[in-house]
C-alpha cells in the first residue's frame, strides 16, 4: 500500500515540501472563511503531517479501514485546519469539502469525528486522549504480530495531561516498537509558553526513563522527519518518540512563535499578507 | 457454556457468571480480549489469565487508559471486555467513556464490576451508586443491569454479539436464580414480567428484583396485585412496558443506586410524557453512612418490608 500521492521517489522532500505548503495555505484559508480555527499549531503541525501522509504511512483513502493500515491519530485535535487538509490532500474525502468547515451540519466539525470522517481513527478534542487510544491501537498489533504501524502526534501543554503519563508507563512496559508518538513542542499552549505554565522540560529525559527511544528533530525539517519516522521500528525493543522542536505559526511572519494565533482568526488584510507570504 | 455454581444456600455471586461467560466465548472468539487495571481478582478473571494469558490486557491502576486502551483495541479488530471496579471505570475515566467510546461510537464492552453498595464500608468512594446516572447521559451507549447468574451470562453473550457500545453493571452480592418460564430469552431493550398485577407496577433491576418479587408475594397476601418488571436495560428503555404499566395507576422503582437520574429517572422520563401517575423512587439518597450493604439495604428500605411498604404508600395516592 503506497502513499497514494506519493511522487517520483527522487524528489520525495520536495514533494513533501510542496504538500506542506499547499496545506498551510488550504487550512489557512479555512480559518479565515469560517472566522474560527487554531491556526498557530495548524502551522506548527503541518510538516510532521505532510511528512506522515507524504512520505511515510501505508493507507488507502478508499479502503480506509483496511486492517493493515498504519494509523494515525490526531491527539491535537483542535488542529482541524491543518488535518482535514492533509486528509483531503490525500484523498479521503473531496477538497471541495474544506469549504464547509464549521458550517452547520458540516462534516467537519471544529474537532475530528470517525463517524462523519473516513481517514479519522478516533473521536478527539479533549486532550490527552490520542495517546492512550494509540497505545490500545498498537498492543492490538503487538498481541496479531501484525506489522502496521500506530502514530500519534500531541501537542506539548497537552502532556500536562496525566493519562498521556499512564500510557507512557505501558507502552514503555509493553516494549510497543509499532508505536510512534511525536510531539508538536512549539512550547506554547493556549495562554502562555508551556515552561512559564508546567514545565515539561528536560522533555527527552522523561520519555526515556519512561523507556522509549526519544529523537529530538526539527520538527518543520521534512529530510530530518522523513529520516527518523521511515526507519524501521523492527528490534528497536521500545515506542519511539519523537520530539519535534516547532514554532506555532510557522510560515508567517506576524504568526511566528505568538501565543495570540492559538486561536485567532485573521483579517482580510492578515489573510491576504498571510498567501503573499505563503509562497 | 458452564453456569456459574451457587455459592451458599443457593445463591450467586455474579462475577463468576460474568467469567465462565467470557472464557467460554472467547473460546470461540479469538476477537475477544480482555482489558484491566491491575483489576484481574477483583473481575474474576483468573480463570481467563490462565486460558488466554496474551489475550489479557494489564495497563496497571489508570482507569483513564483502561478505557482508551479499549477503544484502541476494538479500532485494531479486536473485541475488548475491559473491566474494572464500577465506581473507578465510570468516575475516573468518565471522559475517555464520553469520547473514547460513546461518542466514538466503537466496539467496546465496559464492566462495571462490585456496582452499588457491594464495598459497603469501604464507603461512598468505593461505592458505584452513580455510574447510571453519569452513563445514561450518552444516549448510545447500552446499560444492561443483570439481576441474577443466568441473566447476567445473557447480558454478556448479547454485548459480545452486538457492533456498538455497552456497559454491564455487574453485582458481587449474593442473589437467588429467579424463577422465570420455560424458554426466556434477554434482548438488549427489552424488559421481562415476572409477577402479573393490576394496583401497582414495581420496576426494578439488579440485586433488587428478587426483593421486589418478594414484596409482591407479601402484598398479594394482602389482596394487593403487584406487577414486578425487571428492566434490567436501562438503556435503551423499554418504553412500551414502561407505558402499560403506568396503566396499573401506580409505579415504583427500585434501584442499588442513588435516587437521582438512575432507572428511577429514567423511568419518570417516560411517565410524565405518557401517562402520568402517582410513582415513589426507591434508593439511596446520596453518600451513605458506615454500614455493611445488608445493613444500607434494610436501613434504606430497599428490602422486602420497604418495598411493600412504597407499594402501599403509592397506591394510597391514586386518585
């Protein structure tokens, strides 16, 4: 099962770069026409997300509960900009679809929904939820021997969530090298940076001693993503988490690393700066 | 399928019902796991640990993964039986039971082991007298209150074949096998008459409705004609027997749970746009004081001469 957009294989960064960037644009533009989003970490997540569905994941959006799958679950779920775009972007549903974000009866609610959404593992939006869903998705591999991977991507205030803690403890206990975990640390959360709220630095050392194999990367370098989450997990002996160093509003100008685009919505002028930028 | 053997002077624990149940489909089912917080004793689940140690799930005590580790399962083909203690799988993880699995909409089994009063004085935070009330808010998800061994082996064959959502309230209180006609079947949803009667209808579920049977042989004593109706699914109710026995004139529930927003609740729901007529309530009124559950049971009048006595009382109110 190939990455269905997957290009010629000697350009896969650039084509990985070029999705990332339709992607900013296409979610920005979502945020902006229903005047709601997150578009601060929809920007930080997008090239973890183009990097994934681009480069690295085995999915077919017309079988997209075909058990062999590798799954991906959106424990950020407020970053629907950025997610229903890549998940349109790869073929699950009709672009044409994104125009509806928000609208009523839409199936693109302001948190992802399995029931109205191919492509959507889990129901999220309460944080803390992605990964202890992940973990039961990747033991259910582990108890099969089955080789499809399980990935997960959180935000890093959301780690102040003790469940992401429980789960830690059993997948560092389980020895679960089908599961991926990746971390948006843009080091802020929706008030203020995630070290001036509850620290979760030093980052990297809690994750080992919870007994995962931690790679720290920058996390809108799509060569480095594509290197860390393509490699083989086999014998690694542990989950893997990789720590994806970001800046919430990465892209634009007046958007980087503000704590004010969490959640704001631009202005016509802002939204026309914002695609003169986005280029 | 083996049932469960009674304990002492014919009564059951129905955990044992629960296990032998579980064991015995997942013989047949290589789908069926089961998922549990360091909770393997308390479910009775030793007996599976032996049968099928890598179909055991253990996350430790963290209820809040216990129950996405469900969902995650039943997403990777699985058919998880996650079970834990009624009063933690509920309270503590009542947004992963919310997201996770209602409003997901996934294939998971929750059971709420040791429900009500069982831990009686342990106390109110080991008791699970809220669980229905928190639970029925999630109008997808199947509550199925077992009353007795043969019911609660059903209720488990009927989740394991159903593609959805469901909880089952399962009691460690001794009860009695109840009396029922040759033949009967449970269905999700529909509730069984076990006493005809014309002055007054007593609905219950669990470990009260063989006190309620037992309350309609003492007012039939009296000349008094009691219908009792296990509505051993809370959701969804069965409405239609809910609607003729509002005909009876009067109604009372009887729960091991809290008066507020359990089956009692849930039955008014339907009364009052139906057919309204004079109904009494019957369970705890909130935290209890210190006491063994046979000491809250008959301290609360939820036992043969209180149930009676509600009867009366309510009846006493028809116009």
């Amino acid at each position: 099962m190939p990455s269905p957009a997957a290009p010629l294989k000697n350009d896969l960064v650039g084509d990985i770069a070029a999705q990332a960037l339709w992607i900013r644009r296409r979610s920005f533009q979502m945020v902006y026409e229903a005047q709601q989003g997150h578009p601060g970490g929809d920007f930080s997540a997008t090239d973890v997300l183009a990097t994934l569905y681009f480069g690295v994941m085995r999915y077919d959006p017309k079988n997209p509960r075909d058990p062999k799958r590798d799954r991906f679950v959106m424990s950020k779920g407020h970053c629907t900009g950025a997610f229903y775009s890549v998940l349109a972007r790869a073929g699950y549903f009709p672009e044409a679809d994104l125009s509806t974000y928000m609208e009523p009866l839409s199936k693109l609610n302001g948190h992802p929904n399995r029931n109205y959404l191919p492509g959507v593992e889990t129901n999220t939006g309460p944080l803390g939820h992605g990964l202890p869903v992940a973990l039961g998705i990747a033991i259910a591999g582990q108890i099969d021997n089955a080789d499809f991977r399980t990935f997960v991507l959180t935000g890093d205030g959301e780690l102040q969530e003790g469940s992401n803690w429980e789960a830690a403890l059993t997948g560092g206990h389980r020895k679960l090298e089908n599961l991926t975990l990746i971390i948006d640390r843009n080091r802020l959360q929706q008030g203020a940076r995630t070290e001036e709220t509850a620290s979760l630095d030093p980052l990297d050392d809690k994750w080992r001693a919870f007994g995962w194999h931690v790679e720290v990367v920058d996390g809108h370098d799509h060569a480095k993503l594509l290197e860390v989450l393509s490699a083989s997990p086999k014998g690694r002996g542990k989950p893997l988490c990789v720590i994806a160093n970001t800046f919430k509003g990465k892209g634009v100008s007046f958007m980087h690393d503000n704590v004010a685009w969490h959640h704001g919505v631009p202005t016509k002028e802002q939204y026309e700066q914002a695609m003169r930028e986005l280029v | 399928m083996s049932a469960a053997a009674p304990s002492k002077a014919g009564l059951f624990d129905c955990r044992d019902s629960f296990a032998a149940t579980i064991e015995a489909l997942a013989e047949s089912d290589s789908r069926i796991v089961t998922v549990v917080s360091d909770s393997v004793g308390s479910s009775k689940l030793g007996g599976f640990k032996k049968k099928f140690p890598e179909r055991m799930v253990n996350v430790g005590i963290a209820e809040q993964t216990l129950v996405a580790v469900g969902a995650g399962l039943a997403n990777g083909g699985k058919v998880p039986f996650v079970s834990a203690a009624s009063c933690f799988i509920t309270g503590r993880a009542l947004e992963q039971v919310k997201a996770d699995i209602a409003y997901s909409n996934v294939n998971v089994k929750l059971i709420g082991q040791s429900s009500g009063v069982a831990y009686g004085e342990l106390g109110p935070t080991h008791h699970s007298i809220e669980d229905l009330a928190w639970l029925r808010l999630f109008n997808n998800l199947k509550l199925i209150v077992p009353a007795d061994p043969w019911q609660t082996a059903e209720a488990i064959k009927a989740a394991a074949a159903y593609d959805g959502p469901v909880f089952v309230r399962v009691s460690r209180m001794a009860v009695p096998a109840l009396e029922r006609p040759e033949g009967a079947v449970f269905e999700i949803g529909k509730a069984e008459t076990l006493v005809e009667g014309t002055d007054a209808t007593i609905i219950a579920n669990g470990t009260m409705v063989h006190r309620a049977v037992a309350a309609a042989k003492t007012l039939a004593a009296e000349g008094i004609s009691a219908r009792v109706v296990n509505m051993a699914t809370v959701n969804p109710l069965d409405e239609a027997v809910i609607a003729a026995a509002a005909e009876t004139g009067a109604i009372v529930t009887v729960e091991e749970h809290s008066v507020r927003g359990g089956l009692g609740g849930a039955v008014a729901e339907v009364v009052i746009s139906t057919n309204p007529v004079p109904m009494r309530i019957l369970g705890f009124p909130g935290f209890v004081p210190t006491g063994s559950a046979a000491w809250l049971f008959d301290n609360f009048g939820l036992n043969e001469t209180g149930i009676a006595e509600a009867v009366r009382q309510t009846i006493a109110r028809k116009k």
